[in-house]
DNA sequence: CGCCAGGTTGATTTCGCTCAAGCAATGTGG
DNA sequence: CCACATTGCTTGAGCGAAATCAACCTGGCG
C-alpha cells in the first residue's frame, strides 16, 4: 500500500505543478524519471521535524505543501529562525553541495508533505544534467542575497521597523486582502520565533505589537493579524523613522 | 609598455600563486592560457572604486593584493561593509551569475592591484569546465553560512560582544603576533565603518573601545591596535555574557 | 591660516532588557 | 470531571545600554 502511494506520487513528479517553478524545470523527461522514481514522499505532522543541527546531510528535500521553519542555534542555546520554505522550495541543498553536516534544523509548521532525494540521485542529476547546477546557483545567490539584505535591515532599522518589515513579508505570503483593502493572516509563528528573528525579547515585540495597536494600524488576536492600514506601513518603512 | 606589463602578468596567471588557492585552481593548463590572456590587470589608489551599486556587471574581479571593502547601501544612504576580500578572492560573481546590477560596491582600502575578467571568458570556462561552477558554488555557499552566522551574532549579542568578534577576526586577517602573545594590528576601517558593520553609532563605539581599554584587554591610537591580553577577548565571546 | 573629516567626550532622553507577576488556553493524571 | 502543571502571551517596574544632540579636539590640507 505504502507501494501504491508511492507509486501514483511517483508519476505525479512529471506533473507536478511545482516542478515548473523552481530549479527541476530544466530536467528533461528522462530525468524527471529519474527523479520520480527516486523520491521518496514524507507527510508530517505539525512541529514535526525534518532534519537536524549537526546531522549529515544524506540528501535534499522539496516541500509539496505547507510550511517549514528553517532555524539555526548557537552555543548558548538560542534558536533564531531563519526563513520559512514554501511549496516549490528546495531545501538542503547546501549541506548536499558542501557535503557537510546540517547547519540548520528544518520543522514542519504545519501538517506538510515533503519529498526526499537521495544524494547519489542528486549527484547523478547534476552530473547529467549542468543546467541543474546552474540553477541552484540562482537559487543560492538570491538566499545570498536575501540574507544580505536582513543583515542591513538589522543593521540600520529600530525594532520596530524590522517587525512591520516582516510583517508585510509574512503577509505577502500567508496573508489575503478583504474588501476594504485590509488584510489578514494566520501568523505561521509564535511570538517568541518572531521575537527572535528581529534580535529582541518577546516582551519588546509584545509592547511593539501594542503600539501598533494604539496607532490603529493593526488588530492581534491569537494567531490572526488584521492589518487595518497596510498602506500606511508601507510608508513608515519608506519613510525614514531617523533622518540623517 | 601597457603591452607588455599585460604580457608578463598574462605569463604570471600560470605561476600565480593566489590560482592555487581559489576557484581557478580546477582550470587546465590551456584554460588558464585563455584566462591569463583574457583578464586585464589594475592597479587602484587607496580609496578608489571598483564597482558601484547599480551599474551592469560586466564581469569577475580577482584581488592580487590589497584590501577591498564590500559595501552595502540602502534608500537612507546607510552604508555598511558587509566584508572584506583580500588576495585570492573573487569578487562579483553574485552578480555575474545571476546577470544582474551591482548590489553592492567595492573599493580598494588601499594601494590594490586587482584582475578583471570578462563575463565572456567567465562563461566560456564555465561551459567548458563543469568543475569550475562547482567551485564557485562552493565559495557561494560559505559566503552563505557567513552571513547566517553574522545574523545570528547580530541578533543574539551585545554590542561589546559583536565588537570583540569583529576585532578578532579582523586581527586574524590584519594581525601580527608579539613575543608575549599581544597582537597588533592596524584597522583597514574607519571607526564609522566598524561601528555600522555592527550595527551602532561611531559615539557607542568609542565608548565600546574606551571600555576595553579601561578593562587593560586592548589600546588603540589612531588606527593601531593592540590587544594585549587577546586570550581573555576569545574567552569573553565563548563564555556567554548573558546566562539563560 | 581656516576649514574639514574623523574621532572623543559629556549630558540627556529614549529604548529595550531583565525580573516578576498574572492570565488564558491546553494538556494530563487521578 | 476536576486539580494541577505547562506553555505562550501580556503587563508592570526598575535599570542599564545605547541613541541623540552637542561641544570640542586633532591632524591633514587647501
């Protein structure tokens, strides 16, 4: 039965939706094969995890559905989210090409589907197919990029900045837009991770979440967001909070 | 004369001594024939650019000698560096890779002499040796790590600390080591420079510097530094500051 | 000489961290 | 089903760190 499952998801690789948005596009049918037959699909559970700090890397995973947290910790114990992965991410990817041990640990946020491959796969891939490699340099030189780009918002922005910055960036993924203009979401984290990726204590982001409150532009409840303004936040991270 | 400099320092990218230990090392020996042949040799003054955010990416640069500052700007006209690239490093293939615009901008510290190489050539080595995109996908991805891991300091650290980081891995680059075990060094970076690499005022700084002159760990004047007991500086970033 | 950029220092205020208490939702074992 | 612990979040009070504003110093440089 797990056979059979296996089986119609392995077809389902030629088909999948996914495949033509991110780096797998450019195999062919005879690779795309390949693919199929090698990966193995996982469904997890919510705050389950997908690989670990410190454990080798035996091979990538594509996530299919919902949403993974990749975290990083340090010596001191804490644990500072990253960025998420969506449907259509490839993960792993750098542990795989340096041949390293994970340098991150992944976790499902909510129930996902993920599909592994196994590095001698991958390699086989990208042996046969260069168009691959190139691929995952895009890939790699946008995170590059990005992670750049948190580095100089960190560096310069007041806390909170940094958290109508990741707000909007939440929203533009997790969010829908009503009627009136407003928007609402599901916040995919709690608090403290959120805390943790502007660099502040949760009882800062608690106060600054309180602020924007009192300022009208957002409501909080639990999980849900309602941004009643987005446009003004919009402005207050163009507009310069500090003029120099 | 241009000629014939061009021709001698075209015979030394066979010999060159850097080639052995960056990404060119997996090229044959005709490849780097039409590498050395290719790429233009510079010199720069102290302070001049190398490339500037915004403009096309025309190419690689590979620093011979010298210091070259990456930096970063955003809308507020914040500039930060994001690092450093000495002799060996290749600078720009972010942006050669992904054909885009300078993001960032480069400029020689000080007296620097720095090869360009053509996106054309760039390209046709990749084509022709697969193991050279491996290569660069490998610089890529520490520069990745490189940046989680300036994140996640920046996130979970006091200023101090990120300081004293700063410091010691300036001094592994830029160091020398005295008969008792001080070291000395001389900053390639302004005090403003240092001081928005971590993410605070150049006043913060000198007060930072003040207090660690005051704990008898380090003196400064003008640009010379000396750490005098640089053991209890790598003990102060292990031992956490803050327990929890 | 005056000017300027880079750096230091001081005074003041703002901000964020810490510690601590309290609260709601959830889970667990009896 | 209730007593109880646990987890995630909020709120308050006090304090320390850092931003801000401003003065001043220093060494180059026209």
């Amino acid at each position: 039965m797990a056979e059979q499952r296996k089986g119609t998801l392995g077809a389902s690789c030629l088909s999948c939706p996914l495949r033509q948005r991110n780096e797998w596009s450019v195999l062919n049918e005879a690779e795309t094969r390949l693919l199929a037959r090698s990966r193995k699909s996982r469904d997890y559970r919510a705050g389950e995890s997908v690989f670990t700090m410190g454990e080798p890397s035996h091979g990538l995973y594509c996530v299919v559905s919902g949403t993974v947290a990749i975290r990083k910790s340090d010596a001191e114990g804490n644990v500072i989210p990253i960025r998420l992965a969506y449907p259509g991410d490839t993960l792993g990817y750098r542990g795989l090409l340096l041949d390293a041990k994970r340098r991150y640990s992944a976790e499902a946020l909510g129930p996902s589907r993920i599909c592994f491959i196994d590095k001698p796969v991958v390699k086989t891939l990208l042996d046969r197919n260069p168009a691959l490699g190139q691929q995952f340099l895009h890939r790699i030189a946008n995170d590059l990029d990005a992670a750049h780009d948190h580095l100089m918002r960190n560096a310069t922005l007041s806390n909170r900045s940094k958290f109508v910055h990741l707000l909007l960036a939440l929203m533009n993924r997790h969010g829908c837009t009503a009627t009136d203009g407003s928007r609402f979401m599901e916040l995919p984290l709690s608090r403290r991770d959120l805390a943790s990726m502007i660099g502040t204590r949760h009882e800062t982001l608690s106060r600054i979440i309180g602020r924007l409150e009192e300022d009208g532009l957002a409501r909080f409840s639990g999980r849900t967001v309602h941004l009643t303004q987005p446009h003004s936040l919009v402005q207050e991270i163009q507009r310069p909070s500090r003029l120099d």
